[in-house]
C-alpha cells in the first residue's frame, strides 16, 4: 500500500468535506464532467507502429521503464496528459467534442449545452498498439434511447451508437482513425487482446424493444484488426437472454486475468471464454470460442439478499408493461485471481469469488439502503450452464458471500439521486470504489465475508464517477471537479491490519446542499433504466 510523505505534497489545500487517511496532492479541474480514465505505457521504442514492437520495451534495459501517459474522456472528448510527475499531469493533447461531432449532430451553443459527446464509461485502450477506444452512446448529442437512426427527432439528434478508433502513436498528436457505427455504444471494451470489441448498452429503443431486446441492447462485436477499417457485427448480437431468458441490458465488459470476459448488467454478471477450445456446458460439447461465438464460462444472476432484485422483482416487459431487476441491476465487475489476486484467501487466487456492482438508486426509504451495493459473490455451483438456463419460474442466483456500502456503516443520505455505487479499480486486497456524491471509498476486501472500509475522501462540491490506482496513486474521474490526484496515508494499512472499520461522519449541510440544488440540475437518473447511470440534464 502507497503512502504520502513528500512535503510537497502536503501543501495542496485539502477540499472542506470529509476525509479519511488520503490527501489531495494534485487536481486537473478542466477535467469536469468526466467519466472514465485509462493509462498507457510509452517506451523509447514503442510508439505502436506495430503490433510487436512493443516487445521491445520486454527486452528494454530496466532504466528504460517507459513513460506513462493518461487518457481521461468526458463530455468534452478526450484528452492526454504527461505523467512523468504523477502528481502534477502535464497537457499533451485532446480530441475535442467537436471532432467527435457526425453529419447531422446538432451543434453545441450556450443554450444547446447537451449536444456534447457522450459516454464512454470504462473507456478501453490497445496498449500494443496505441489505440484509444470511444464509445458513443445514442444519447450524444442531445439523441434518446427510445429513438433511432433516421427517426423524426424533435432535438434535431441523430441517435447514432458506435465507437470511434483514435489513433494514440504520438499521445501528443492524437488522430481520429475511424468511426463504426453499431446498434450499441454505452460502453466498449477489448476482447482476445484489442483485436475485437464488445460494445453493450444502452436501454433499447422502441424499435429495438419491439423486435426482442425487452430489457436493454446486447453486446455487439466489432472486427478492430484493421483499425482504420473496423466491421461490426450487428446481426450476430452476443449476451442474449440474459435475465431469467429474456434480453436485458448488457451493460460493461471486463476481461479477467486468465481471459474471460465478464458481462455485467440486468439480469446478473456472466462470463465467456472468447478464444480457444472449451467444454460448452449449455451445448454439452467441445467447441473452439471466438468473439463472435463465446462459450459459457460461469455466472449468473445476483442473490436479492444484495440486490434490488428483493424490491423489484421480475423480468423485463414490452413497454408500457413495468420491467423488473431479477438477477440485480449490475454494472460492472472483476474477478481476482492469480497472484494478482487478495493472498489472503484461496478462493480469490482460484478465481471463485467474482466482484460487483449494482448501481440502482431505488426511491424512498430503500434507496441505497439495501441496493445499489459492492456485492463479492461465490461463482460454486454456476459453472454447469446454470445462468444461462435460468428462468422465472426456475431462476439462478449466485450466493452472496459479502457485501459494502456507505448506508449500512454511517449517515447516508438517501434522498439525493447520488448514493450508488458507481466504478471500482482493484490493487492486490484494496478496492478503490466511486460512489457518486458518496465519495471515493478504500476498501479492504481481504475477508470477502466483511470488507471494510480503510479510507475515504467525500469532498464537499465532488460527484465522482470512477476511481483508480496507478503507480502508488489514486486518481477519480468526478463530473463536478474534474480528475482529483489522491495519496493513501498511512492511517489506511494500520486499519487494513488491525482489520478496524473507518466510517465516514455523516454527510455536511454543504454537501447536501450540492447535490440537491447544484448537481441535481445538471445530472438526473435514467428514467428507462430506473436510475442507472445518470444522464445531462437536456436543456
């Protein structure tokens, strides 16, 4: 575990709000309105001119360690800084929200505010070969989910999904190499080493609903070995069926350390094989896996005992019929295991216990309570094919081995739209958690029956959407403050190991006050999705 000691560091002004055995050291405020962060590695030989060269940087002399650079993409696109101080990033280059911009999106004014890019959470890179991945969710631009391509729009929106390929050589000279247009584009992620793409979400169009996608889009593969010339596969959708046998929204990607790609959304968190050669447990046979047609690996739906499955019961339903959260509504995931796993349970290096959030606001006294939580499931028993041949009437649910949130140890307000959990990074027994208005949350899953909270930095004006370790820091994408720079002070390893829960005090006047009347005017619940990921206000 990192900790601070350089006195310059010590000199940042602290933010008024409550924090916990972290510090700020550093801040990039013309970062607002950000929704993920990604790094890559720049050695004296590599600059992804091709596809092996970067293993020169395997064979480099160890002084030649590479330079580190950061991506950070948000409504304004995307934009890459220095790290050689990763403390104070330096500017190098950005594709703005205006390249971005297709034929017939609407332009940005001062009274169009939304017609910005959108979203591109958990945004993916191709470190081999220098690529940055953009995903455009239909709502860019001021589009919906309910409309389509070539639909009447009465803000002028194209509604059009895909992914844009940057081409990221020169992080100082960034070029827009490609756009695919695809029926899906919340989020993208790389599968079978960045040579394929899976692109899910977000919830499904009228039209989309109306022909079988009943809870949300799919995942839709996308052939990135040309990138200048990417092909997508819309017709050959992946993930489907995944809540109790209906089609609901596969909402991220997250391939582990031994090659699985974990999809989560409504209905649970599956994972596929998506190269090799296999035993198939629902076709009960040997088959090769590919992108296009992964083989069932494990997974499933969520226990309720987490979820908001226990307020919400159901599966997704022809609109205008109520869709329910069977399986929980989850977002993303990871599944240690390895080495790079907590080494203080064997079920994590075995790769037996899967991580998850449910990101669901809920309403009323619920909200946040009793869903919308860091879940660590047991994936026994899931291996035979059982969440993919879960139905209503005999449905699938992983066990609940433990679970975290800010509601169940200290003074959450539950009232504010803002009390989810949001994006997670994973550092051997550490988790650095995003919880919206909540803060950033370091936990300690060392024992997955009672993870504990080590440290947290709620800052009063902050709205973070992700957090992530990288090289002994923490770094938050937060749509109000920008990406926040953080140290975990010592205080945080001495309650790792005396194994002490810190809690947070209860919320300040001054950021209640934020979160009701400053962010709530800037960023609303997804009413298609009962509050999953929040959206711009369209003015």
């Amino acid at each position: 575990m990192a900790v601070s000691a350089s006195p310059a560091q010590a000199q940042v002004t602290q933010p008024a709000g409550a924090i916990k055995n972290m510090e700020l050291v550093g801040n990039l405020p013309e970062a607002a309105n950000s929704t993920a962060i990604n790094f890559m590695t720049y050695g004296k030989k590599d600059r992804g001119k091709g596809r092996f060269e970067w293993l020169w940087d395997w064979f480099g002399k160890p002084k030649d360690k590479g330079k580190d650079v950061m991506f950070v993409t948000g409504r304004f696109g995307l934009k890459t800084y220095d790290m050689s101080d990763p403390a104070k990033p330096k500017f190098l280059d950005e594709i703005t929200n205006d390249q971005l911009r297709l034929p017939g999106d609407p332009p940005y004014s001062p009274s169009n505010p939304t017609s910005t890019f959108w979203q591109n959470e958990d945004m993916d890179v191709d470190d081999k070969r220098k690529l940055a991945l953009l995903s455009r969710d239909p709502r860019a631009y001021r589009g919906s989910t309910s409309r389509s391509p070539g639909d009447v729009d009465p803000n002028g929106a194209t509604n059009i999904a895909g992914v844009y390929v940057i081409d990221a050589k020169d992080p100082a000279d960034l070029k827009l190499l490609s756009f695919e247009e695809l029926p899906t584009g919340h989020t993208t992620s790389c599968v079978n080493d960045c040579e394929w793409l899976w692109t899910g979400g977000p919830a499904a169009s009228t039209k989309q609903e109306q022909a079988g996608w009943l809870g949300g889009r799919p995942i839709i593969v996308t052939d990135l070995r040309d990138p200048k010339n990417p092909v997508g596969y819309p017709q050959k959708p992946v993930d489907l069926f995944r809540q109790d046998g209906v089609t609901a929204y596969a909402h991220d990607v997250d391939v582990d350390d031994a090659g699985i790609a974990w999809v989560a959304g409504l209905g649970g968190t599956r994972g596929y094989y998506t190269k090799g050669r296999h035993w198939d447990p629902v076709q009960r046979k040997f088959r090769v896996a590919t992108p296009l047609d992964p083989v069932p690996y494990a997974g499933g739906g969520l226990s309720p005992q987490t979820t908001s499955e226990k307020f919400n019961p159901g599966v997704s339903q022809l609109s205008p019929l109520p869709d329910g959260n069977a399986g929980g509504w989850m977002h993303n995931s990871w599944r240690p295991i390895g080495l790079g796993a907590p080494l203080t349970d064997w079920r994590y290096i075995k790769g037996e216990l899967l991580l998850g959030t449910e990101e669901w606001f809920g309403a009323g006294a619920n909200a946040c309570r009793d869903e919308g939580k860091f879940t660590i499931s047991s994936l026994k028993g899931s291996y035979g094919g059982e969440g993919w041949r879960s139905t209503p009437e005999q449905p699938f649910r992983m066990q609940a081995v433990g679970s975290w949130a800010p509601a169940d140890n200290e003074g959450t307000i539950y009232t504010l739209g803002s009390c989810s959990a949001h994006y997670f990074d994973v550092d051997g027994s550490l988790v650095a958690y995003a919880w919206y208005g909540q803060g950033t949350r370091i936990l300690d899953i060392s024992k997955p029956e009672k993870p504990i909270q080590v440290a947290y930095y709620r800052p009063d004006g902050g709205n973070v959407w992700a957090s992530y370790f990288r090289n002994g820091y923490v770094y938050t994408a937060d749509a109000a403050r920008g990406v926040d720079i953080l140290k975990i002070k010592k205080g945080a390893k001495a309650a790792s190991a005396a194994k002490k829960e810190v809690n947070a005090p209860k919320m300040s006047k001054q950021q209640v006050s934020y979160l009701q009347n400053t962010a709530s005017k800037h960023w609303v619940s997804d009413p298609s999705t009962g509050g999953l990921c929040l959206l711009p206000v369209v003015q």
